[in-house]
C-alpha cells in the first residue's frame, strides 16, 4: 500500500511545484480532490489501484483539475461539484498518459519508471480503459449533459490528436501547422474543457464559459510548446532532468520543424538519418543543439509560446480581477518562464 | 475507400449468420444502425475510418446492437433513440476488442488479420480510444444519463474484467467462480446493458428493465462459455474453423479449470507445463482434447452453459409472447446449439 500512501502524502501536502498562486488558491479543493481520486481508483482487482496509485501519485502537478478549481471560484462558484469533476479531469488525463506510454514505449516518466515498465503494456490499456470509465461514471454521477459534452468531445479530439501525432511521427516533413493542430488536440483540449467546466457548474453566460475554454486552449498550446522547447533546452538541463528524450525518439517538435524548414540539403539529411531512419550516434544531439541555435529555433519557438500566453491572460479579461483571475495569470506566466 | 464499401455491403445485405429470428425482426433497424456507425466513425485523421472499417466491417454478427434493437421491440418502443444507442453498444465492443487484441497480441480474428496485425499496436490503442469516446458523444446527444449510467458503469466493469482476465491468465489454479467473475464482466455486463437500454428508452417500469437485464446477462454468461467450449470443440474444427487458439494462448477457460481439477498429479504438470510456461508441442493438443474427454469437461462447460441459456430464457418471462419475445428466445438456444 506504499503507493496509496503516495497519495495520502501529497494529500497532505499538496504539490507546489512552482505553480504558485494556482496552488494556494487550489490547495484546500486539491485536498478533496485527491480524496475523490483515492477513493474512485479502488477495485476489487488489486492491479488496478497499485498501477493507477503508482502513476496518480508518480508526482503529477495536478495541473488540469486545478484549472477546473480556479476557473469554479474565477465564476464564483460556491458548490461542491468542481470537486469531482476535477478528480474526473485528472482520470482522463492518467488515462492518456497511461496509453501514451504505451504507444511511446516510455520507460521513464518524470524520473520514475512507468506502468507499462513496471506492469506491462496489457495492463496500461486496460487499467488506463478502467481510469477512462471512472471519469465518465464520475460526470454521470454529476448528473450535468454539458459537462459530459464537453468532456466527451473533448476525449474525442485527443484520441483523434494522438492518432495523428502517431501518423506524423518520424517525418520530418511535418509542417507547423500539422504540429499544432497535433498539440491543440492531444493537449490544449483536456486544458479547454478543464477551464470551461468551471464556469458551467458555476452556471455563468456563455460568453465566461467561451473565455474560459479559449484561456484554457491557448495555455495548452503554450504549455505543450515550452513542454518540447525543454527537451532541448540548457535549463531543463541544468535542473538535471534530461534532454533529448524527444530527439531519441524521433517525435517532431516545432523546434525540429522549424530546425528543418530553415536547414539546407545536408542538415535535412542530418535530421532525417536521426528523425525518420533513428540511426543517431553520440555526438548527434549536440549537433542538433547547434543547428536549432543557428536557425532560432528554440527561440521562436518560444515566441510562439509567449503569443499564446499573451492569448491566455487577455481571454481572462472577460473577468473581473480576483485572486482567481491573479493565479490563473500567474500560472501562465510560469509555465513560459521555466524554460529560462 | 474498400473497407467503407465493406460496411456499405453489409447494410445492404445485413448479416444473417445464423441468429435467425433476430435478425429479421432487426433487419431494417439494422441497417439504419450501421448507417450511424458509418458516419461516426469519420474523421480527418484518415486512420481511424481505415482502421475503425477494417473491424466493424470485419464480418461482427452485431449480435450486441441486435439486442438492443430487438429489445425496444419486446417493450413496444416506438421511437428512433434505439439505433444510435445500438450503435453506441458497438461501438463499445468494437473498442473492447481491438484493445484485447493488443492485449492477447492476435493475429487473427474470424479468419482476417487483426487491426493491430495490420497497422500496428500503437494504432489499435489509439483509435479503440476513439471509438469509446465516440460512444460517449452518441450516449450524450441521445441525452439520457440513465442510458449514460447503464453504459458507464458496464464499460467499467469491462475493463476490471479485463484486468482481472489478465491476472489470471496461464494460471491453472484458476477456480471455477474465478472464470465465472471474469466471463460475467467482460462479456456479461455489456449484454446486459444492451438489453436493458431497450426498456429504458421505452420507459418501461423497473421490473421490466431488470428482466431484460437479467436476459442479457444469463445470455451473455452462456455465450462466452459456449465460445470457450467451441475453441476445443470437433463441430468447430468441422466449420473449417481452427480449434486451440486459447490453448495456444495459455488462456484458463471452463473446460481447462474443470480438467485440471479433476485431473491427477500427472495430468496437472501437463497442463502447467502447457498453459503457464506455455512449452507446447505438437501432439500436446490432442492430449488436452483427450483429458477434456476424459473428465466431461467439454460436457460439464456446455451443461453449465444450458443452465444459463435456460435462466435467461425464463428472464424473457415478465413479458407477453411476441415476435421480439421469440426472436430473443431463439437465438439463445441457437447460441447454445451451435456447440454441436
């Protein structure tokens, strides 16, 4: 039971990790939350809630349904409702990890050994399919069609997302707009529906319910964006966490697209050797490094990310200022700043 | 654009395969239902309609959206909000298998290469996660959250079967209440729901909701039994079709529990040798189909089998004699004698 302790723990102390205001405004709620989580991962079946705790409790930031408790008190809310629908977020989003894992055939996530490393990929489908009708049973106990709308359209578009992440990976041919309507759909959809859920429960006019889902939307695509300018990033390196994971596996990134789009012959046939044909050797990454320095692509690819963080805080101007709204802007702040 | 036309076969011509009865009484409905099917399979992510073709179009009997048709008729329903609900119960089960594909890493279902033979594991998770949101997103337009609940917590229960399935698997001290709990949640519990969605949309009293319960899960007991005797069966290998796959696969299934336990220390270290270490050799089949004749295994699995057939029969009793009623009434006993 040492991974439901995982849980309790955190229960405790609810992860900082640098979200700040987020996390003060959210960590009461996130208490509860986690609580919910606990008690809907439980089965019978002993291996479902030892590879769901081991994955739930692995350090996740619980990013998504702090979202969904901060945009419920952006519109005021007063319910208990946000409650488990957030911990209904989080299943959906451990679900896809648990899938994704699998697909990628990741050993390692955030340092720890993943489900499928550890249980094998049989049981990180299924599980991950258990995780995925917890969610659903969680929104039908809410009794909402809007909020099992938006989150089964949602889940939607991010299985339609991987699948089309999956159908360009490892081309190097892949267009920036090809890689944002990946991420828009794998990621930024779970980050709109989370945020919009907020203003639904909370009962608000659509215009607060369309600011929360474009909030969420753009901070996906941000968040996705320095999430892959990292894997190729000095500051990820130096807070020791490792590089090139992205690189190793041949995923295509905006920094590689645009490495790519602004490279001559000979670096295309560097990028495809390593990308598409994954023959890399030991000195490979560094001259990837090089190349993306040479041609910005780091740096415009953040630029990017800050474009849509600006999109991000200007939809919360459809809302009055309140420590709701200074912690929904602060996170993004932060997500594009840790790349520094 | 073949495996599209494939369905489009089938609508014209829907399957007959043998369900007699309900497959008259579904036959017009049923080619509305694979209409729906066809359309919300699309996307423009061109994998999924391929893939998602490949295994609807595959030849299913629709045995499970057949039952949902045939039991709004048996409560007189007179509405449209059966087929897409039908399409909904396959869309479940076309999500089910092509994840238990990749668990039992098939290569073959009825006779054609499996999804995942075809386009690879990675593919087959991803789109069966398609396929299940999409059945959250038709249960959602149709707008009831009792049809939401019945089709939640069924697919959650499918998915502990699953997992418990898996945790059982190449164990030969698998008890017989083992197997029934497996076979009860990952066959049963979707039978059930198929069936009581029926009166659900007809809004029928309670009684009569739990009594098409109560069919679907007897039938859905006896089907997977039936199903499980048939992979030793002689009147299988005469249908052309081939007999030990489960062997092959080590699975722990009625007629292996019951030789096992009724065999002695000889014949236990060859089931072992067999099943959990799976070291097979040619003539280790017909030993196996030996032992299973020995102890009446095949016998016992197909008496346990009618009991089930018989329990969801007299289920059918709470209604009035119909059309619907025999329809339902004839393809368990078509279910159970196709085992001879």
């Amino acid at each position: 039971m040492a991974l439901v302790a995982g849980v309790e723990q955190q229960q405790a102390a609810p992860p900082r990790s640098g979200l700040g205001g987020l996390a003060d405004l959210a960590g009461k709620d996130l208490e509860a939350v986690n609580a919910i989580i606990l008690e809907h991962m439980q089965s019978e079946v002993d291996l479902i809630p030892q590879l769901a705790g081991h994955i739930i409790a692995a350090g996740g930031k619980r990013l998504r349904p702090m979202l969904t408790l901060a945009s419920a008190r952006l519109c005021n809310y007063r319910g208990r409702r946000h409650l488990p629908l957030a911990a209904c977020v989080e299943f959906i989003h451990t679900a896809t990890l648990l899938h994704d894992d699998v697909v990628d055939e990741s050993d390692l996530r955030r340092g720890l050994a993943t489900a499928n490393a550890l249980w094998g990929n049989k049981s990180s489908v299924l599980v991950g399919d258990f995780l995925f009708s917890r969610a659903f049973q969680l929104m039908v106990s809410d009794g909402s069609l809007e909020v099992l709308r938006i989150l089964s359209d949602a889940s939607a578009v991010i299985a339609e997302g991987e699948v089309l992440q999956l159908m360009t990976s490892n081309d190097t041919e892949t267009t920036e707009d090809s890689y944002l309507r990946v991420i828009s759909a794998k990621t930024a959809a779970l980050f709109a529906a989370a945020c919009r859920i907020g203003a639904v429960v909370a009962e608000r006019p659509d215009a607060e319910e369309l600011a929360l889902d474009r909030y969420g939307r753009c901070f996906g695509i941000a968040f996705q964006l320095v999430d892959d300018v990292l894997d190729y990033s000095a500051r990820q390196a130096e807070l020791g966490k490792a590089i090139g994971d992205d690189f190793r596996e041949g995923k295509i990134t905006l920094p590689v697209v645009l490495a790519f789009a602004r490279g001559n012959e000979a670096e295309r046939r560097f990028w495809r050797r390593c990308l598409e044909d994954l023959e890399q050797e030991a000195p490979d990454l560094d001259r990837a490094l090089d190349l993306m320095a040479r041609h910005k692509a780091l740096e415009d690819a953040m630029a990017r990310a800050k474009l849509y963080g600006a999109q991000a805080r200007t939809a919360l101007h459809a809302f009055a200022d309140s420590p709701a709204r200074r912690a929904l802007t602060e996170v993004v702040d932060f997500c594009v700043d840790r790349a520094y």
